[in-house]
C-alpha cells in the first residue's frame, strides 16, 4: 500500500513592505511522502515572497507539468511558475516556455552551488527565469517550524526575510544566481 501525502495547515501572516501586502492567508500543504521539512517550509516561504490572491500551491513534486506553486491568470495562462530544489534543466526550459516569469529557489549548500555551475550555460539562455539561492543554515532552521498545525508569521523589509512560530524567529538571506 502506497504511503499517503500528509496534510498540513498552515496560518500565515505576511507583512511585506517592499510590495506594500499585509494579508493572512490559511493555507493547507500536501507533504508527499518523500518530501522534507525544509523542502516543504522552502515551498512556504515561495509562497510567502510572492503571495497574491492567486497564487496556489501545484503538484511539482509529483507532476512534471505542474509548479510547486504558481500564478494563472482568469484565462488559465501562467503568470508564475516557482519550483523548489534542484529541478532537471529540461523541466526548467519547459516552464520557461509555459510561463511569464519562472523563479526557483534551491536550497542545500554547496550541492546547489554544484547543479547552478553545471547547467548556468544553459540556464543563462531563459530571459525570464530567476535563481535564488537559500543558504542551508537559514533553510534547515526554517525546517525546524514545521508541523501539522502552524502558525507563522512571515516579515519581508529592506531585503531581509524572517519567519517566525511566536517562539522563534529565522531569518532567512537570499543570494540571486541570476
């Protein structure tokens, strides 16, 4: 028998102040089996840096053809497309060809580093994708968050990000690859 997805709730709160959004969104995450803490709360944090009224979370990790989370317009068109980790060059150039503007967010140290070097030249070609790289001492506290029933709070100001449970606070470094 197949293990099953474990659901998680989350109560968000954003506050950010470079894109003037100040929303609480309820939001429920379906952890596939094989999926991490931090690759899990990775997703969160996406979603916190983008969050708009349309913006959902999508099957990436067990549908080549679907986003972690993205944006569709009325019309169904892709506005966003946002993968976490290390996805494969080719799904990347496919959402690039998919989407309006495609970030991925990889996390994992100097494994991240490796894959970034490895395809950059190919990479490089995609006008409309962005790579932020998330350090993994930031990443792996984020992680420690995580559980079923969450609430967090989540502060974007001056370039800096924290996310915090009430008890403890991560802050959390972005480096743009590109």
């Amino acid at each position: 028998m197949a293990i099953k997805a474990t659901v998680c709730k989350a109560h968000l709160q954003i506050a950010n102040m470079e894109r003037h959004y100040y929303q609480d969104h309820a939001l429920t995450l379906a952890r596939h089996p094989s999926e991490t803490d931090e690759r899990m709360l990775v997703r969160l944090l996406a979603f916190a840096l983008h969050a708009n009224e349309y913006l959902e979370f999508g099957q990436g990790m067990t549908a080549d053809d679907e986003a972690d989370v993205w944006q569709k317009d009325l019309t169904g068109a892709i506005e966003l497309w946002i993968d976490v980790g290390l996805p494969d060059e080719k799904l990347i150039r496919k959402a690039c060809g998919r989407a309006g503007q495609v970030v991925v967010y990889c996390y994992g140290g100097r494994v991240a580093e490796m894959w970034f070097a490895q395809n950059r030249s190919l990479l490089e070609r995609q006008k409309n994708l962005s790579i932020v790289n998330l350090p993994p001492d930031s990443t792996r506290d984020l992680a420690k968050l995580a559980q079923r029933s969450m609430k967090l709070q989540c502060t974007i100001q001056d370039g800096q990000v924290w996310v915090s449970d009430g008890v403890t606070s991560v802050e959390i470094e972005r480096q743009k690859l590109r």
